[in-house]
C-alpha cells in the first residue's frame, strides 16, 4: 500500500494523523482515498498541491503509477512572483 505522509499544516483536516496508507494504482485513487477517510479535507488542497513521489517531486501526477512500496508528500506549490 502507498504511504501518504501529510505535513503539520494538513493535519487540521486529518485529526492530527500524519501519515496513512492507501491501495492506488495512482495519484487520482490516493486523493479519493483522503477524501473518503477525511472528507473536510479541502479538494482544492489536494489539487492544487505539489506532489513528491518516492522522493521526486512530480509535475503531473494524476495518472502517475504508484506500487506498493511508494511515499507520497502533498506539498503546498510555492510561487515567485
């Protein structure tokens, strides 16, 4: 199962729970999978987050594979302005 590891500010929306394991085949099964487990999770923060797959950060991870053994990190996009 992929581990989901949520970073301090996300833990308001899972109950202070700082990591979860999910079955997905991809990064679309993952976010219904956090927002079947915490459903006032905010959609818009898990789509429009920066995505780290096993150590890589990934530009487009929607339909990305993941195996059993993968980590994910949802982390906030940072912008330049």
């Amino acid at each position: 199962m992929a581990r989901i590891v949520f970073l301090a500010g996300q833990q308001a929306w899972t109950g202070g729970i700082a990591d979860i394991e999910v079955d997905a085949a991809n990064f679309r099964d993952v976010v219904a999978a956090i927002l079947q487990r915490f459903p006032s999770f905010p959609q818009q923060e898990l789509w429009g987050c920066a995505v780290a797959i096993d150590g890589e950060i990934v530009s487009k991870p929607l339909l990305e594979p993941l195996s059993a053994s993968s980590v994910l990190i949802l982390m906030r996009r940072i912008a330049a302005g």
